[in-house]
C-alpha cells in the first residue's frame, strides 16, 4: 500500500504539472478516475 501510494503520488505530482500547462481537464478526469 505505501509503495503504491508513493509511487501514485509521483505520477499525480508529474500529470498535475503537464496537465495544468497544456490540459486542465486531463487533472480532473486524472482524479475523478
């Protein structure tokens, strides 16, 4: 569980900074999912 939270919280940190620049809506969706 904590590994993969971990590693979930890279990919969120990664998505959230590319997506906001260029897609708001892929975070949200990101999240939602």
């Amino acid at each position: 569980m904590t590994h993969t939270g971990q590693v979930i919280s890279k990919e969120t940190k990664f998505i959230s900074k590319t997506s906001l620049e260029k897609k708001p809506l892929s975070v949200e969706i990101f999240f939602y999912e």
